[in-house]
C-alpha cells in the first residue's frame, strides 16, 4: 500500500490562521468589541509582513518576556527592522527598567549567568556565595537577586510582547473557551481534521452582548487565581482557612446567561469540595445550594447527612431519583435513599441485582490483547466478528442525527474548527432541538428513517465527535440495524440522548454477527472487573433482549 507523502505547512502558515481568527472575530463581533481591540486590528493589518510575523510568533509563545538574541526565524528577515515596526505601534516594549528582573534573569541558561555575572566583575557578590557555581538554577537566581541589579546589567535586548489580552478575547470568542489556541489552526492545515461545512455568522454567535464577553474573562480570572492559590496541597492553617472563605463569599451571584452560569456552578462545586475536606460543611452547602451540576446534590446530602439533618437529605435524595441530572445521579440517590432509610428506620425496597449472562473462556496466552484473543475464539465459531467498544453505537447516533447536530442554532458553531455544537453535552442540546430530535426518533422507531448509509457516504471523513470513520464501514452498519427493531434502536439512541457525555461509554467491547443474530461481548481479563457505566448498558440491553454477555478470560499457560 503506498503510502501518501507527509503534508507540509506553508512558510506561514501561522500568519493566514492568525488573520483568519481576526477576520471571523471582527465580522461576528465586531458590534461587541472595545475601541482598544478594533484599534489592535487595524494597527496590525497596516503593519509590514515582517513585523506581523513576528508578533505572531512572540504572541505563541510561552511567556512575556524574550530575547531577541535568541529570535531565529528564516522567514523573518531582517530581523531588526521587524522589531522597530513592533515597537512603534506598541505592539512592543523594550527595556523597561522597572521590569521585574526573576523573570528576566530566568531567560538565561544557567551558563550564561555564571558567564555575565563572573566574580572578577561581582567580586562582593561571590564573596558572599562561594558555592554559586555548585547552585542550581532557582538557588543562583535567588543570590543574583539579593545583589539589587538592575536591567542594564543584563546588557541584552529584552522585549515585552502586549495585547495579549486582546488575543485571549479574540481567542474565547473564536472557539467559546479558553483552552483552544492558534495550534487547533496546524491540525486542519496538515489535513488532519475536515470539518462540516455549517453555518457560523452573528446569528449563530455565542455572545450577543458585550457585558457577557466581560463577565467571562472575570470569571475564567477568577478560577485561575483559585487554582493558583489553592489548586496544590497546601499546608492547612487557619489563615489559609479565611482565605479560602473571603475568596467563596466574594464569588459573582446567580448569572442569568446560561453559558456562564453553568461555568460559575462548575466553580461553586470545585471550591465547595475544597471546603467540604476542610471540615467547613457550613460554606460548602452554602456553596453547593448555589449550583444544580453533579455532584452538588449529591454532596448535599452527604453533608446533610453529617449533620444529622436526616429528613431534609431523604427528600433531596429522593428529588435525585425522581428528577435526575443523568443516570449516575440516579443510582447514587438511589444508594443514598437506602442509607437514610435505614438510618431513620423507614421501609425501603433493596435495588435488584444484576442478572448477566457470564462465561468464563481459557484461551491459549500468545501475548495479544484479551479483546483479540476472545474475537479470534468466536472466529473461529463462525461470528463475524468486530472489535468497536464504543464506536458502534456512538457512530449510530451520529449517522442518525448528522443534520440535527450540525443545524444552525445559536450559540452552538462559532469557528470552522468544531467537530460538535458547543452545548453537545449540555442539558440544552436537546432542549434547543427537541422537535427535531422527537421526529427523528419516531421516525426510526416506525422504520420510516433508514439512511444510514447515505449519510455514511455523504459525510465520509467529515469530523464528528460521534463517528470514528477508522472502526465503521459500511457492512457493519447494514447488518447491525438490520439486526435491531426500531423499538431497540429507539432505546439506544435515546439513552445517549438523555446523557451524551456519559452514556457515550461504556458500551461492549464486540459486536459480531452470524445468520442474521446480533451479539455483544463485553471482555474482561483476569482481575478486571464491570464499571458502573459498562452495567448500565449491559442492563438496557437485558431489557431489550438483546444477545449480550460477558466474558471472562482465563490465560493457559
């Protein structure tokens, strides 16, 4: 099989995904951006190519703070000239005395600052520490500090790189967070990623006002700052303590734009379980009352529980079974119900056991994986037999739903990078697209949707975060939904529905067929054991007769 040759980027690549990202921000948003940032816009496209490509280039990069001595790039000629643009827009800053000098000094390899600050032109200094040299990085940095230098003593040309800010902004609003950057651009460059043409304007935006974009940078600020302050095991005091508190009182109130609330929730439970392990279960259910995300309820009624407040955690854990967010907090309400039943000595109805079909098979240990050696045993029994885990039925959904996911809503597709709507696994996917999704069910169920296949071929390689095209063909589809009625597959279909994130796992690891019969293996090795979301779907396939098992595999030495 010929292989095809490796893609190759163009020379710069990074300046037309650059120019993309603030083309697409300024014609969605431009109505929402600040004056600063329209200026920044402008400012950069009247910049010379040079100079673009090295602010760019800086703006990728990790930190502020740069040498130039150390920016080598063959595209960016002469080099000096970019710099001097840069720094006449202000899109630079050079050697400012009152920057702060850990964070330059930190530029250096250690080499080079025991080159530049040698004893012959720091003798004091040296006198002081003999052993500098024997010191590690951090250690040297300490006692070059402790001689009050200054930015000339560097005697190097240091730049600042500003507007990083702007970027950010112009980031979250091109992919709706703030973990994506400029490298999501390379994969689509390399061909890697093809993505779904659909339809992304200032209808479809996520932000329709400016006090939104605002709110989001504070809050995403906010969460760093707790993280650096708390995000590491630190020793606990009570200073820590009234910090810890301070920083949960003075959190925003309940946001009316749902994004950002459920952001802010997100937030409320991370600081509240932090509490909680404190021993401070007062703030923490004050914390989790504020948010309705698991495992708030949950840990609501743990605390509850705790403080002996039985009857008010019995009808929270009873709300979590009647009305639950997704299928594990039902269980876990479930669980809890029980304990606090038994606990004010009421009647409760024990859950009822899991009823699989389990076989134990002795293979010969020739060194494959134990999902191989059990496909290859049924093989050999005539099964046709397919190794997908979760790509089967997720591919189903995606086939089943391609249009409906990818359909205009607002808020869902902000860039041409998204291989789903943004709220996929979000309560409001199917909020926003319930009629849609109602019909398409039914008309699965009634048998009156079998385009499977079309919509296989159409859409075959577009990304989808449903559809893994490596572990789907088009025979595997035909003969699993000639296998399945439309009642099962309108079971399936809708369990994911109910909770994409987490239903989407946990499926058999085989599915194979023989004379027109369907069955699904879940393969477990010696000391391997069933996950909660593994049962759960082994329990939906009971209750649909499907052919389903589990096999354990002992190894024959």
């Amino acid at each position: 099989m010929t292989q095809s040759p490796p893609a190759v980027l163009a020379t710069e690549y990074y300046r037309e995904n650059f120019e993309l990202l603030l083309d697409t921000v300024h014609q969605q948003y431009r109505d929402l951006l600040s004056q600063s940032e329209r200026h920044w816009v402008a400012t950069y496209h009247d910049l010379p190519v040079s100079a673009r490509l090295l602010y760019i280039r800086l703006l990728s990069r990790k930190g502020q703070f740069f040498r130039i001595s150390k920016l080598h790039y063959a595209e960016i000629s002469p080099m000096h000239l970019a710099v001097q643009a840069l720094d006449a827009c202000g899109f630079i800053t050079i050697n400012r005395a009152d920057w702060p000098m850990p964070e330059l000094l930190s530029l250096f390899t250690k080499p080079e600052l025991l080159s530049q600050y040698h004893a012959k032109a720091y003798p004091e200094l040296w006198a002081k520490n003999s052993a500098l040299k024997q010191a590690r990085k951090p250690e040297l940095i300490e006692a070059l500090l402790s001689a009050n230098l200054s930015m000339l003593s560097l005697q190097e040309t240091i730049v600042h790189v500003e507007h990083q800010a702007h970027l950010n902004t112009f980031l979250l609003l091109f992919f709706g967070n703030q973990h994506q950057d400029l490298s999501q651009f390379v994969l689509a460059d390399l061909g890697l990623h093809q993505f779904e043409c659909y339809q992304t304007d200032t209808s479809t935006r996520l932000f329709q006002q400016r006090h939104h974009i605002l709110q989001w940078l504070s809050l995403e600020a906010l969460a760093r700052q707790y993280e650096d302050s708390f995000g590491h095991k630190n020793s606990q005091n009570g200073r820590e303590n009234i910090t810890r508190e301070q920083f949960a009182r003075n959190l925003p109130k309940t946001l009316h734009w749902q994004p950002l609330e459920r952001r802010r929730q997100r937030l409320l439970n991370r600081i509240g379980r932090d509490l909680e392990r404190q021993g401070r279960d007062d703030l923490a259910l004050y914390l989790y009352r504020q948010s309705t995300l698991p495992p708030s309820r949950e840990r609501q009624v743990r605390i509850l529980d705790r403080l002996n407040r039985h009857q008010t955690a019995l009808a929270l854990s009873e709300t979590m079974q009647r009305l639950p967010y997704n299928e594990e907090e039902r269980e876990v309400g479930q669980r809890l119900n029980i304990k606090l039943r038994r606990t004010l000595a009421l009647p409760y109805e024990p859950p009822a056991k899991d009823c699989f079909t389990e076989d134990t098979l002795t293979l010969p240990a020739t060194g494959q994986r134990v999902e191989l050696a059990v496909a290859e045993h049924y093989q050999q029994q005539g099964w046709h037999v397919y190794y997908t885990e979760n790509a089967l039925l997720c591919g189903l959904f995606g086939l089943a739903f391609w249009d409906i996911i990818f359909a205009p809503v607002p808020g869902a597709f902000l860039n041409p990078f998204q291989r789903a709507p943004r709220d996929m696994y979000h309560s409001e996917f199917c909020e926003r697209r319930q009629p849609q999704l109602s019909a398409r069910l039914e008309a699965i169920r009634s048998a009156r949707w079998h385009d499977w296949l079309t919509v296989f071929e159409q859409k075959s390689g577009l990304s989808n975060d449903w559809v893994n095209w490596s572990l789907l063909s088009p025979d595997l589809i035909r003969q699993t939904v000639q296998c399945l009625t439309g009642e099962q597959l309108y079971a399936i279909l809708s369990r994911l529905l109910f909770d994409p994130r987490h239903n989407r796992s946990g499926q058999p690891d085989l599915v194979m067929f023989k004379q027109g019969n369907i069955k699904w293996v879940e393969v477990k090795g010696p000391g391997d054991t069933l996950q909660a979301n593994q049962k759960r779907w082994l329990r939906l396939f009971r209750q649909l007769d499907l052919d389903a098992s589990i096999n354990h595999v002992r190894w024959q030495m």
